[in-house]
C-alpha cells in the first residue's frame, strides 16, 4: 500500500521513508484487528500512532506548490492515529481475557485520554479491572470519565466504589446523581434495541437514585434520603429490602424530628415492607418494626 507516494514527489528520501514505514504499519494494523490479536494490535498501535504523530507534525512548507500534499498528509496523519485508538477499543471489547483488555484499554488510554472511543469499551474494561485488579477499578472509572463524563458505566463504577466508606459517602451519593442526571438525557446508543435500552437504563437510573438516597441516610441527611429513595422504587423491581429499610429509617427519622406520628407511622410501613423481604437487611428491619411500635404506643408527652 502506497497511496501517498506517487503524489508526493517533493519529499527527501527520509520523507518517503517514513510515509512508506507509516502505510506498511497502517496495513499490518488493519490485518490485526481484523483478527482481533490482541498482541498485535498493542504493539502496531503504539507505531501507528508514534508514525501518524510524526506526519502530524511536519511543519507547513514554504512553497505553495507544496502545501496541498502537506495538508493531505496532515489530515491521514490523523486518521490513521484515530483507527489506531479504534483497532485497541474493538479489540478490548472482544478480547476476553482480563488482563489483555486490561492492557488495551491501559494503552488507548495513554495513547489519548480523550479518546473518543473510551466509551465504547468501558464496560468491558470496568469488568475487566474488577477481576485482574480489583483496587485499579476507580482510577479505571476516573480516566473514562475524562473522555466521556457521561458514561453510565464508570459512573456506576465510582459511585459503587465509594459507597463502602462513610468517609466517601457524599462523593458516591454525588455520583449516583451524575449517573441518573446523565441517565434522563441520554440518547440510546446506536444499534441497542428498544427493549435493551430502556432495561439498561431503568438499571442505572434506579442504582443512582439508591446509592444517592442510601448514602444520604449514612449522613443522616433524612429528607433527601427519602426524596431519592422514593425515585428509586419504581425502578428497582423486587430488590426493594435495602430500599425499603433506609425509608423505613428516614421517615422515622424525620417524624422524630418534627414530632411527626404520621411519618413515624410511615417509617413503620417502610420497615415492616423490609423485614418482610429476604435479604441483609430483613433482621434488622423487623427489629426496627418492634421499636416504632413500643415507642408510637408509649403515652405522648405535651
């Protein structure tokens, strides 16, 4: 392959050198991902980008005769650097082995942190870091979202991850409400279906709003608890237990706060809903039950 050769002819040798170098590369590229060899792809990425960068770089001529085939040779520069982030993200997405799509994605990340393709293989990759190195997964989630702020995946990853610490727990809730913001406005991706897309996206809208309201709860902030929490129900299908456990609280919570029997009374449904369900959750809910109702019928002090 050597379409840019022939058009070139005020090229120095060293010139010809590196298009011919470049458009060898660029073929052996394309037959790798092809193949989906995941080796292969690596290692002629990396030397299609540094090749492509290095056309890119070429400063503009002096001579007027000679810019049209600068710009040209500009403009395939980069286009074949961009196949190059394409060939690591589609091979990372069927590579099937963790540590290789680790190391695809690791290296289109290097390669351009604001790779338009990124959000294509986070899934995968998320996936990927949680099995081959667990603790890797937020900077995982952190350097997708630079390219792509929106994505639900490493959205759900961070707010996920944050969620186990009470000292993190404001940044997950945080996340979760990203995650259902970006969730309400997002268009669906080209070639999911119907059907998929609006699963996929009751998923997440009901995690965010969990993670928002469940870590709230963690900072006693009881209103908006119950706020998110209460989005999050229709969302959630039969996994309600935890749900209905931090509503039960809240609600008590806030008619404690406010000499509210009503909201007491609520947080005694909710709870009563949770210990009715099977789960972590389920013991001390049913405790909790036992609580509001020795505390709603002891005498009410004026």
């Amino acid at each position: 392959m050597r379409i840019w050769v022939a058009s070139l002819a005020i090229l120095s040798v060293a010139g010809f050198v590196r298009a011919d170098e470049l458009n060898d590369k660029y073929a052996e590229l394309k037959a790798a991902e092809a193949k989906k060899d995941p080796d292969a792809v690596m290692k002629l990425a990396a030397e299609v980008s540094k090749l492509a960068r290095a056309e890119e770089a070429l400063p503009k001529p002096t001579e007027d005769s000679a810019v049209d085939s600068w710009k040209q040779r500009q403009e395939y520069g980069k286009q074949v650097d961009l196949f190059s982030e394409y060939a690591l993200s589609t091979t990372a997405i069927v590579a099937g082995d963790a540590g290789k799509t680790v190391a695809l994605v690791d290296q289109l990340i290097h390669q351009n942190p604001k790779s338009q393709y990124l959000g294509s293989c986070a899934h995968v990759y998320l996936e990927a870091l949680a099995k081959d190195r667990a603790k890797g997964r937020l900077d995982g989630a952190k350097a997708i979202l630079v390219a792509s702020p929106t994505n639900e995946d490493a959205l759900y990853a961070m707010a996920v991850g944050l969620q186990s610490s009470a000292a993190t727990a404001e940044q997950a809730g945080s996340y979760g409400m990203r995650l259902v913001n970006a969730m309400k406005t997002k268009a669906k991706p080209e070639g999911v279906s119907e059907a998929d897309w609006e699963k996929s996206k009751n998923y997440f809208l009901g995690q965010g709003y969990y993670i928002a309201g469940a870590t709230a709860c963690v900072r006693s902030v009881w209103t908006e608890c119950d706020k998110e929490l209460r989005a999050a129900v229709p969302f959630l299908g039969k996994d309600l237990g935890p749900t209905y456990f931090y509503l039960g609280l809240s609600n008590y919570q806030l008619g404690k706060l406010t000499s509210d029997r009503s909201k007491m009374m609520e947080g005694q449904k909710f709870s009563e809903q949770s210990a009715a369900i099977s789960g972590p959750m389920q013991t001390q809910a049913a405790r909790n039950v036992q609580a509001i109702k020795q505390e709603l019928a002891a005498p009410v002090r004026h």
